[in-house]
C-alpha cells in the first residue's frame, strides 16, 4: 500500500470480547474521521483467567485477521493481551501495534504526586506486574501495588454495574487500596472504565482515577501523525465502522450498545482459529 492509500485504511482494534469498545469510543471521539474494525473475541473470552501461551497464539491470529482488513494501525485495546503479547505480536508484523499499558503507565506517573500507584486488572495483567515493569523503568522510585478483580468483568457483562452487589464486591476487592496510601488508581482492564462511577464514590474524589484509552487514543494520533497516514478528508465526513466477533454476534451487538455511542446494525461472526 502507498502512503496515499494507507491515509484511507481502517484502524484496526481487538479485544476478548466487547469490553475494548471502550477504548475504541475514546478512538472514535479523539480521531472522528478514523475508520475502525473492531474484533472482539468473544468466542474465547475471558482472556483474564487464560495463560500466557493461549493469549499470544489468540492475539496472533486476531493480528492476522486485522491484516486482511488492510488496517494501518492495530490498538490491543485488552489489558490482558497488552501485557502479556504486545511485544511478540509487534515483531511480526509491518503494521504498528499499540497496547493500552504503556499509555496507561505514562498517565498514572503524570497523574501522582506521592509516586504510590494502584493497579487493578485481570488476574493473568496483574500476576504479568507488566504495568509495575513499564512505571519503574519511567520512573524507578515510584511503588505499584496490584490487585485482580476478577469478578469485575461478569459484573459488568450481566448489567450489574450499578448494583448494590457490585457496590459490595468494589469494597470487598479495593479495600486494601483504599487503606493504603495510594493517590492513584490505574483501571487497567477495558471493563473497568464502566465500573468508574462505582469505584470513584468507594475510593474518594482525593484518588487520581486513571483510565488507559484515553492516553492510548493520543499516542494513536500522534503515531498517525509522524507516519503521515492520518485519514485526510474534509470535515464532516462520515467515518465507518465495522463489528467483528468470533461467536455470539447478537449479544455483543446488544451490549455493544450500552458502551458504544451509535447505534450498531450488523456485527459479523468469523471462526477466528482459520487465521
Ligand atoms: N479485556 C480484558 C482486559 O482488558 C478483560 C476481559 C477478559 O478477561 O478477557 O484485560
């Protein structure tokens, strides 16, 4: 593809399931007149409870569905997949590949003042202490402390996102947070941003809350930008967006609407383990 070409290609996202549409939305609403596909593995999620060797083989192929798409760019919008294939997925392929980790990273440290960051996320993102590895090779005396909330992901999933269980459950897993001395909170899984409200009222207005998808939509643009293949089109100009998921189409569609700001007309079903 020529550079003149690749202005006009799709920005390819992925996640395990319909939980990066929140990171694709930040996308959506930083860089209007980007087309998008969208894959969300929904066949295979969660990505949280799997091990390291599944999430790279999953990301691969996912990585090679995009490229039949044409993408120019890939965002792993799932923590999970960031942290545990980015750096594989990246070397094997032309096309740039973004994670959420780094952005995240780079938002908590502008974000701290006392240097002591939490971090929540799956069990597979925290027990990989990627985002501790990313934030101490920024800034070494800064302290991280984890914790996975597993039970966060189906929470959300069901619809309980404003339950009082789920009210329950943020105490339950961020007690210890709260306790510690941390001034800022990383939500380091793409469901967490839907639990926000939630976790704000628990933590307190004094926790800097930090969600990745907006820095990632940044870096996005910025890489856009200095590659010179940011889409270039007068404005008003409408951009497309197409819905990929590996099993369960409809569900996703539905809950997709929650998340996503227009209304989705079709989503698509490929078998994503023939890529
Ligand atoms: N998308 C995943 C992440 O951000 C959460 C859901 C899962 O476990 O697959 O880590």
């Amino acid at each position: 593809m020529n550079i003149d070409d690749r202005k006009y290609a799709p920005i390819g996202v992925f996640d395990s399931g319909v939980g990066g549409l929140t990171v694709a939305r930040e996308i959506m609403r930083q860089l209007p007149k980007e087309d998008i596909v969208y894959f969300g593995d929904t066949a295979r999620v969660p990505y949280g409870s799997k091990s390291k060797d599944n999430i790279i083989r999953y990301s691969r192929q996912i990585v090679r569905f995009l490229q039949t798409k044409d993408v120019k760019a890939i965002v792993i919008a799932c923590n999970t997949a960031s942290a545990l294939a980015l750096d594989i997925v990246r070397n094997e392929t032309d096309i740039p590949v973004l994670g959420v980790v780094v952005p995240g990273a780079k938002s908590a440290l502008q974000a701290t003042r006392t240097k002591k960051i939490g971090v929540i996320g799956t069990e597979a993102t925290i027990r990989s202490e990627m985002y501790t590895k990313v934030m101490k090779e920024m800034e070494p005396d800064v302290e991280v402390t984890g914790k996975a909330c597993p039970l966060f992901v189906p929470l959300v999933e069901e619809g309980f996102a404003k339950h009082h269980v789920t009210e329950e459950i943020i105490e339950y897993y961020l007690k210890s947070m709260k306790e510690s001395d941390i001034d800022t909170l990383i939500l380091g899984c793409t469901h967490y941003p839907l639990l926000r409200s939630g976790i704000r009222a628990y933590m307190g207005e004094e926790v800097n809350i930090v969600n990745p998808a907006y820095e990632t939509a940044m870096n996005l643009k910025q890489l856009l930008e200095e590659k010179q293949i940011a889409k270039d089109v007068s404005e008003g100009a409408h951009a497309e967006y197409d819905f990929y998921v590996s099993d369960a189409a409809e569900k996703f569609r539905q809950f997709a609407g929650t998340i996503w700001p227009c209304e989705i007309d079709t989503t698509k079903q490929i078998s994503i383990e023939e890529y």
